[in-house]
C-alpha cells in the first residue's frame, strides 16, 4: 500500500534506507516492505501525516 505522508511541523522525519529527510511537501511512501513498519511507527507516534491528497507523480511515458 502506498500513501502520501507530510512530516509534521517542526519535525524532520529521515527515510531509513537513504538517511534523507522526508520533504517539508511530503511524498509516497510504502507501507509494506521492509521500511512498513518504520513508516507505520512514525504514523502512529505523529511524526507523519497522511494525507489524503496525494501528490501526482509525472511517468516518464506520459501517461496519468
């Protein structure tokens, strides 16, 4: 599953695999893998915030 994910305010949030903060905008994430129950964590405790908009992502293709 994935979802769009903001940090909260204030907050910086890294991704575990490439130590790179998530960014202020927010972006995808997945819930499964590896990382889901690090992503799920910082869902839980308010580090992250769902968003229910996610962010379109442009395809190289150019198809939605």
């Amino acid at each position: 599953m994935i979802v769009f994910v903001k940090p909260k305010d204030g907050l910086m949030v890294r991704d575990p695999k490439t130590k790179v903060p998530i960014p202020a905008e927010g972006m995808n994430i997945a819930l499964s893998g590896a990382d889901g129950t690090y992503w799920r964590r910082r869902i839980k405790d308010g580090s992250l915030i769902v968003s229910p908009n996610k962010k379109e992502e442009k395809r190289k293709d150019g198809v939605k």
